[in-house]
C-alpha cells in the first residue's frame, strides 16, 4: 500500500481521520507505524497529500491530514475487455486501476463461460475491493468506471460507436496485422479478446464497428500480459 486511502466515512472533521480496519493493521503490521509518523494519504475521488499518525492502538488510527496535489492523470483509454474468469477478472481490475485506465467495459463473447458472469469477484463491493487495491499500488484516489455488457452485439452495435466518437479504436488480435503503435496521445478505445481470443465474427463486428486490427507479434500473450504490454506499448 503506497496511498492511505479514505472516505467521508472516515472523517472526524476537517483535518483528522479515523481508520480502523485492514488498513489498520497495515499500518501497525506492515509499516510500524508510531505516532508522529508521516505517510502519504489520499481521498478516495479527490486530493492526495500526507497524513500525520496522532494515535496509533489496537482499536484504531487517528491521522491529521494536510491534502494539497491532484492524483497523477489517468491514460486516455477506454478498455473493452471481453470477461475473463473470475481469478484473472481480480488481477486485471488491480492492473486496470494501477495503469490509470479511467473506464473500463466488461463484454460477453463466445469464448466466455456464460458462469463467469455469476462470480462474486463481479459484484460491486467486490469490485470496488480490487480497483481500490489498484489505487493504492499506484497513488491514485479515482476508481475507474466500469460497465458490464452481457449481449455482445448489442454493445458493439449500439454502444460502441459511441465510445469510439472522436478518438481511435484498436482491437488487439494475434495474428498478421500492423504492429500496435506507440506513444499515442489521442483519445483511444482498445478492446481485448478473452483467453480464447475472438471469435472471426465478432473480429468481423468490431472491425465493422471501427476497430482497427493490431497485433504484438507472433506470441499469444496471457489476457493480463497482453494488458500490460499493449497499455505499455500505447502510452
Ligand atoms: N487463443 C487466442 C488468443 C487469446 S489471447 C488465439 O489463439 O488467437 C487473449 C487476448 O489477448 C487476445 O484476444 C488479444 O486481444 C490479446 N493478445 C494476446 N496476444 C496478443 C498478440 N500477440 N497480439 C495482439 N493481441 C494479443
């Protein structure tokens, strides 16, 4: 945890906070934290800053609070990714947040078990649980946004163009097409295949939708490494 990170939940007042929980015992097992430490904090959704330990016991951790600089800006990518299973779902929401992806759509394709859709790791507190880890990684204090479509077609025929408006779309498939491109400044939707891959319909809908094909090279890279290196490649 490189962030402390609270709501108006744990406020006391204008300059003080009150943790309690795991972020406690992070505190008190993982930092040693004593009164009179310093350690980064930030508000979930706003300022970053340092907060001071005033009081550090079993129960609970009181910091006094001075927020003063903007969270680091988030990348100008919107991520369509088709839903992984519920173990890598975890890890990509902790990466999704940690690189700085603002939004996030979650899609149904062929090659994703209908089963994925029922898994605790989607419901919203979960959800919330591992982006919040992401922030926390990465000094951020803004969740990404994140929607789930469960009808593939209906998303790339009627919502799709929409999020593609005014930027460029890249879809990213293995396979003979342009290598991805790099240092990119302008507003880009990207879309990744389950582990799967797609399916050459749904290549043929998303390309139809204004996806242009780009590929990494003849390696088939696992769903959150091809994240990785595409978000890395991109910006
Ligand atoms: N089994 C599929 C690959 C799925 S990999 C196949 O053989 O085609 C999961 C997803 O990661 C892909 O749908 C793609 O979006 C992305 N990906 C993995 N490796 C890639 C590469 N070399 N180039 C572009 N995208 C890649």
């Amino acid at each position: 945890m490189n962030l402390l990170l609270f709501t108006a939940a744990d406020r006391l007042g204008e300059q003080r906070i009150r943790v309690t929980d795991y972020r406690l015992r992070h505190l008190r097992q993982v930092l040693g934290s004593q009164a009179g430490d310093e350690l980064r904090v930030g508000e979930v959704g706003g300022l970053t800053g340092s907060g001071c330990v005033e009081i550090i016991d079993d129960e609970q951790a009181i910091l006094t609070l001075n927020l003063d600089q903007p969270p680091p800006p988030k990348l100008p990518l919107c991520l369509v990714l088709a839903l992984p299973r519920p173990k890598m779902l975890r890890r990509v929401l902790r990466t999704v947040a940690e690189l700085g992806v603002g939004e996030l759509h979650l899609i149904h394709s062929y090659r994703v078990e209908k089963s994925y859709w029922q898994t605790p790791a989607l419901h919203a507190d979960s959800v919330q649980r591992y982006l919040l880890e992401g922030l926390e990684q990465c000094r951020d204090t803004v969740l990404p946004r994140v929607e789930c479509h469960r009808r593939f077609k209906p998303f790339v025929e009627d919502l799709l163009p929409g999020l593609i408006e005014g930027g460029q779309a890249l879809l990213a498939h293995p396979g003979d097409y342009p290598p991805c491109p790099r240092q990119q400044r302008e507003q880009t939707l990207l879309a990744i295949g389950p582990e799967g891959g797609f399916i050459p319909y749904e290549v043929e809908k998303l390309v139809a939708a204004g996806c242009a094909p780009v590929s990494l090279g003849a390696r088939i890279l696992r769903v959150e490494n091809a994240l990785t290196a595409l978000l890395g490649r991109l910006f």
